[in-house]
C-alpha cells in the first residue's frame, strides 16, 4: 500500500509538473501554522470523550528550492495537544497527550495561491493519565514516547501573508484545520 501510494505521488508530481504554478512557500519564508484536529488518532470507543479537542501549532522555514523545478522543503518545530476522558459509570481516567517534535515538509505548488505538500513529523509523545473516580484517590501514571507521523496538506491564500489550513494523515488527529500567517 506505501508503495502505491508513493508511486501515486511521484506520478502526479510529474504529470502535473508542466501544469504547476509559481510556489507559494519558498527558501527563506516562514509560516505559522495553528490548527484544531478532528477525529482522534490516540484514543476511541464509546467510552472515551474528549476534554480539550487535539490542537497544534507548527513553525516551518523554507530551507531548499528547486527541488523538480519548482518543489521546496521546508522544516520546523511542531507542537500538538489532546485531552481525553475515560468515564465508566461513576469513575475513569483522563489522559493527556503532548507531542514535540519536527516536521519536514516537500512542497509542490499545484495551483494558483494553492501551497500543496506532503510530509513527515518525528517527535516526542508525553502521556499522562490520573484516575477521576472514587476510591485510590491519587492514582497518576506517565508514560512517553517517540511518535512518527505521515501527512499530506495544503494551504490557500487569502492574501500574501494569510491562509486557511488543513493536513491529512496521522498524528495528534486524523484531520487538522486551522490558519497558516506566512512572515
């Protein structure tokens, strides 16, 4: 299926690479990208209800140009937060979820004010949990480690400095939208 997929990709870059518009993201821009994720990567069942819905916020820099002709990577710091409840009649868990880490991004401009990319995000997933219930009253636990993600995205300008957002894929949520401010 990766391979597919991949091949889809590497097909479409090319087919489109006579069709494609001047980059929107280049070698030296930065953008802010701050999101709310809908539908939860990390947690699922009747039981599980969220606290504070899956947000992020990313800081990317172009670092390379030209890339098959008009492609640019861009990479940066990535930060993403959930909080989940796991209530069972009168007692549960709630779960909290931080991830730091960085994101590189291939970008390949499909569109006029269209910046289209594809992507990976390693990092660090710090996860908490404490019982909510009756009974052992200070029950915590922690438990943390390496997350990986694979997304593709895009981001349309409205202006030359601001976009709407949206990623595709695995992380703190399966479908991140947000606004992107371009500096």
């Amino acid at each position: 299926m990766k391979k597919l997929l991949l091949m889809f990709v590497v097909v479409s870059f090319t087919l489109t690479q006579s069709f494609a518009q001047d980059p929107t993201f280049v070698k030296g821009d930065k953008v802010l990208n701050v999101g709310i994720g809908l539908g939860s990567t990390l947690y699922s069942g009747s039981y599980y209800k969220s606290a504070i819905p899956p947000v992020s916020a990313s800081l990317e820099f172009g670092v390379v140009d030209n890339i098959l002709e008009k492609g640019v990577i861009g990479v940066g710091p990535y930060f993403g937060y959930s909080s989940y409840k796991y209530d069972y009649l009168t007692s549960g868990w709630k779960y909290t979820n931080m991830i730091l880490g960085v994101k590189g991004n291939f970008h390949y401009p499909l569109a006029e004010k269209l910046d289209t990319y594809t992507g990976i995000l390693l990092g660090y997933n710090i996860v908490t949990s404490k019982w909510t219930g009756t009974g052992s009253e200070d029950l915590t636990a922690s438990s943390s480690g390496v997350a990986w993600s694979w997304f593709v995205g895009g981001r349309y300008y409205f202006s030359e400095t601001f976009a709407v957002m949206a990623e595709l894929g695995y992380g703190i949520a399966y479908l991140n939208l947000g606004i992107a401010l371009k500096f």
